[in-house]
C-alpha cells in the first residue's frame, strides 16, 4: 500500500521514536500533524497520531515541480507539465549562457510546437494543473502560464496558429533578461534599490538582445519581447510607446502577463484569486491596457479559470474543471464532502451553476487538498504531444 500514490492511513509500524518521519503526517481534515523529517520522543505522541487518525501521501505532488522521471505511454496533464517546464529550464540555461546557440533555438522552437500541441489536446487540463503547481522557480512557472493562456487565448480569439507562435515565443523568454536577478527578487522582502529599478526597466531590450545572439530573426518575436512592458497610456518601459505604436500581440501578452502576476504565490504580497484579477484587470481596461482585448480575454477565458479552488454552497469544497457550456455554468469536481472532509478521490465531474458557487479559495491555505489529487482532468490525451 505505501508504494501506490495517494493518501494512507498511518499504522503504529510505520514510526520509531527518535527516527525521522518518511512523511509529514495529517489528520483526515487535511492538518498537518507533524513535519517530514521531525523525530518522535514519546509512546504518547505516537498514540495521539494514531487516535487523531493520521494519515500521509504518497507519489508525486501537483504542486511542486521537479525533473520528470521518462514519462508513460499514458501521459497524464501533471507529467506534461514538468516536461514543458524541464524544457523550458534548459532552453532558458541556453539563453543566458549562449554556449550552443542553434541548439537553444532548435528548444524554443520545439517547445511551442509542443505548447500548441497540448493546448490542441486538452486546454482546461494543461491550464488547470498549471494553475495548481504552485512550487516551481517563478521565472519557469510564470514564463510557461504566460505561454500557455497566450496559445488558448489567441486560438479561442481566432488567431492563425502561425501567428500565435511569435506570441507564445515571446511570453516564454520575455524575462529572460532578468534571470540572473529574479532568484533575489523571488525572496526580497524590501523595496526594490535604484539599480534593481534600473535593471528591471532595461530587461526587455536585454531579453532581445540575448534571443539575437542565439540567432533569433523572428522581428515579431523580438518586437512582442521589446515591448512588453509597454502601456497605452506611455506609463510603460523601455520606451515609453502609446496607443497604436504596441502592437497587438503585445497588448494581449500585457494583460495575460498581469494575470498571471496576481495569481500566482509570491513572498511579498498575497496571491489573488482568479476571479479578482480579472476584475482588476476589467476595471482598468482602456487606460494602461486595451479595454477592447480585456473583454476579449475575459470572454475568452471565463471568469472562473480550471484549477480554481471553490467552495459550493452546500459546503463542498471543489476544483474548477472547465468552464460551461454557456458564461454562468462550471464543471467541477468535489475534493472534499460537505464538513469540508477530503475525500479518498475526486467525485465525477459535475455541471453546476455559478450562483452554487459561495466563495473561491487560495491555494496556498489549502495546499494539501490538491497537492496529490494525481490526474483529475479525465483522460488528458496527451501521449502523443510527447513525440512532437
């Protein structure tokens, strides 16, 4: 039974006094008992683990990232994900060093295929276990999100597929320039210094740049990168450009870009859930960004994104699947029953109203709940992205 993934009851074999724990350990409403790697001193601390009714999880976590193991015939969307993102690692190692050029390029180019190639197979299930892995290095989770809503977003605007790869392009390596910086500012807690300033403001001539030297000639590309920090209003940077000097896909990718910003963790502010960015975003459309492509977005994308975390006003808490078939209905699959218990697995995915909806949940406080729910969107049919 400890070998199967999935959540496991302790018994009193599995933890020795003075040993550290293989697992952290839970109670069956998903608190955390006692770290991985904390040490038992006591009979008394091993009975109350029993008569709490721990549990611990096994195999792999949707919420973090790491190097994939060769992946299955089978593909399911978490695999895909770490494979995207491993690739994206090394194309990104390959930038800033610019040792073997046309094979850094060759990546890039390979990685889009294969994007479009998902986002094909199954959007709301790329999207969504995008949306839950929530521990990966921020320039690598931030760049591929960015890429994939840029993919499903252009395609649900009807925008040729040729003309959305400089686009997903340049959502993967818009910041590269800031590579040797981001690791400081992912765990800076104070205000950003004069010469940090001056950095961010030059990063997206400096990620041009860097494309060049590996031999990029895509102007596109290399135009959507300069300007993505760009505002209508000329608040933006480098150059301060206004209204029909950005491009389109540029204004798109700065909307996709602010989302993505307000979703996802980061140490100095809280994360916003999906719904509250894109009202933010809606609230502000037609000064700094395009009002036009912000309700094109939101249409596109729907209010609720797949991989958010609700709770029905019956009491259950569930994951967003997929949008409806029309913009006040939601598939949904339950993780929890209705005194928020978690469940062994996820209920069949349901068809439910918005109005069911009583409130949206962060991630963060409820990391457990989706860390090893494994492959919850059916059937991803993904195997054969895997070859592209």
């Amino acid at each position: 039974m400890a070998n199967r993934s999935g959540k496991h009851k302790l018994s009193p074999t599995q933890i020795r006094l003075g040993v550290p724990t293989q697992w952290a350990l839970y109670d069956s409403d998903g608190n955390l008992l006692l770290r991985e790697g904390a040490t038992v001193e006591g009979d008394h601390q091993i009975e109350s683990l029993i008569r709490r009714g721990a549990y611990y999880y096994t195999g792999p976590a949707l919420t973090e990232y790491k190097p994939p193991d060769p992946v299955s015939s089978q593909a399911s969307s978490y695999e895909m994900v770490n494979v995207l993102l491993n690739q994206l690692e090394t194309a990104h190692q390959g930038l800033v060093s610019a040792v073997s050029s046309p094979l850094t390029l060759g990546l890039l180019q390979s990685l889009i295929k294969r994007i479009q190639a998902v986002c094909k197979a199954n959007p709301d299930a790329i999207l969504g276990t995008t949306q839950l892995i929530i521990h990966a290095p921020s320039s690598l989770i931030h760049a591929l999100h960015c890429s994939l809503i840029c993919e499903i977003a252009g395609a649900r605007l009807g925008w040729p597929e040729s003309d959305r790869i400089p686009l997903i392009g340049a959502a993967l390596t818009q910041n590269i320039g800031l590579f040797a910086l981001q690791s400081v500012l992912d765990n800076q807690k104070t205000p950003l210094t004069p010469e940090q300033q001056k950095q961010i403001e030059e990063h997206p001539k400096r990620s041009a740049e860097l494309l060049v030297k590996v031999g990029l000639r895509d102007r596109r590309w290399l135009q959507i990168v300069l300007q993505h920090h760009e505002r209508l209003d000329g608040s933006g940077y480098p150059r301060q450009l206004t209204a029909d000097r950005i491009i389109p896909e540029t204004r798109l990718l700065a909307i996709i870009d602010s989302y993505v910003a307000m979703t996802r963790p980061r140490i100095y502010r809280q994360t916003m859930r999906s719904q509250e960015a894109m009202k933010e975003l809606f609230k502000h459309r037609g000064e700094a960004i395009d009002g036009r492509m912000s309700e094109l977005f939101l249409r596109a994308m729907g209010l609720f994104a797949p991989g958010c975390l609700v709770r029905r006003s019956t009491g259950e808490v569930a994951i967003i699947l997929a949008a409806g078939p029309t913009p006040d209905r939601v598939i949904i699959s339950s993780i929890t029953d209705k005194q928020s218990r978690s469940l062994e697995s996820p209920a069949p995915p349901e068809e439910i109203n918005t109005t069911d909806i009583s409130g949206v949940l962060n991630l963060t406080d409820h990391e457990k709940l989706v860390a090893h729910l494994g492959q919850i969107w059916p059937d991803p049919q993904m195997a054969g992205t895997l070859d592209t």
